[in-house]
C-alpha cells in the first residue's frame, strides 16, 4: 500500500511496542515517519533506519522529552523546516506507576500525568499553525480502555487517559471546519513490555475478562492508526475506537 505517500507523520514514544509497531505500519504505507522518544540518539537511528530499509521509505529519529513543552516545540519546528511540514500527528507515548490510590506519591501522579497527557498538549500546541497552514491533518491520539471504564491502582493511568479522550474531543471540534480530524483509539491488553511485567495470576485473572480470550498485538493499534490517517476516514472525527477484545463492551 501507499496511500499516505507523500505524507510527514510524527509518532511520540516510537521506540519501542505499540508506538514502534504505528511507525512501522505508516511506513509501510508510504509515509516519511520521524519517531521520537528518550532512547539515546544511536538506538532511535538504529531503529529508524530499520524501518527505512524494510519499506525503502524515510524514517528518521529525534530524541525528545515529549513531556517538556519548550522541548517540544524545538523538536516539531526542526521538524517543519527539514521536511517541510507535519500532515500525521500519533500520540502514543506513555508511562504506568500503578499503586493504589493511597500509596500512590504526587511525583508518580506527576510523572504519569506530564507523560501521558501534558505531552499530547505539548505535541498539538506545536503542530497547530502547521496543521491550520494546511487545512488537512490527521491528529490520533492514544487513549485506553482504562480511561473509559477505570480501574483500580491506576488513578494517575485512568485519569490521565480519560483526559484524552476530552482533549480528542475539544480538539476535533475546534480543527473540524479546517478540515483536519483528531481521533482517539482505545486498546485493551495488549502483548507489549508493559504487560510482559505483569504477574502471571493477575495477567490470567484479566484475560478472563477479556470476551475473546487473549491479548492484542502491536499490530492491531497500529492498523486502526493507518485506517485513520488515510482518506478512508476523512469523515470521522471526535470519535474513540476501541481496540480491545471486547473487554470494554
């Protein structure tokens, strides 16, 4: 496929599971892909020049702190200049510091909170003129179904990923007459190194849950993210798909 040739798309905490596996797929479907993370600057290199060499594209990293704004905004204004705009903006990145509510610390409600929610602010604030310029984009951000349903030992996870969804929300409404679209995918339970670290028992008791009995893979979000990058969605907007496996029914 290559129905996103030509296009720029920028995906936040691309290193590595769901958000390498996004980068990945856009690629595969034509698409320059700059991936941003902390890793250091020779490991998000080697990574993108895998990626590069599997679709024969362009793929290129930029090492940044997506939660820091002024950081941000430096990064997506190189960004512009050096490949002349932004048409696809993914926010994936995200941090867990699960305890329950009462041993949980302000620096793990903080942490939690500037990484998975200040960061998409940070990344829209900074692509907006760009986005408005060109009277097109797409904006996916990447919520969970924890933000839709809660759960327990995660208030900084679910609160974060709730306010996702209301910043999806608020942002398509103000960009729809523009013509550009911001949508929300909610994934359940799926195979990453963030689940690789749960507890076996808890893991079992969960997929339990789950209606169609297993965990999801990379992959399915990033399918979902390539749907809604294309034209094959040029009319949905505001809108939160959940990726799940029915858990969130």
């Amino acid at each position: 496929m290559s129905e996103l040739q030509g296009k720029v798309a920028l995906v936040t905490g691309a290193t590595r599971g769901i958000g390498y596996a996004i980068a990945d797929t856009l690629a595969r479907d034509g698409a320059t892909v700059v991936l941003t993370g902390r890793s250091a600057q020779e490991t998000g290199d080697a990574l993108a020049a895998k990626i590069a060499e599997a679709h024969g594209g362009t793929a290129v990293y930029r090492q940044c702190d997506v939660s820091d704004f002024s950081a941000v905004d430096q990064m997506v204004k190189a960004v512009i200049k050096e490949l002349g705009g932004i048409d696809i903006l993914v926010n994936n990145a995200g941090i867990t510091r699960d305890k329950v509510l009462l041993a949980m610390s302000e620096q793990d409600w903080d942490q939690v909170l500037d990484t998975n929610l200040k960061s998409m602010f940070n990344t829209i604030h900074a692509c907006y003129r760009n986005f408005m310029k060109k009277k097109a984009g797409k904006i996916i951000n990447i919520s969970s179904v924890s933000g839709l349903m809660g759960n327990s030992a995660q208030a900084n996870y679910t609160a974060a990923k709730g306010g996702v969804i209301a910043l999806t929300k608020t942002v398509a409404r103000e960009l729809a007459s523009r013509g550009i679209n911001c949508n929300a995918i909610a994934p359940g339970t799926i195979e990453t190194e963030m689940t690789a670290k749960m507890d076996q028992g808890a893991l079992d008791a969960l997929l339990k849950t789950v209606p169609m009995g297993r965990m999801g893979k990379p992959e399915d979000i990033a399918e979902c993210v390539a749907f809604l990058a294309s034209d094959r969605a040029k009319y949905i907007t505001g809108e939160v798909i959940r990726v799940d496996g029915g858990i969130g029914m």
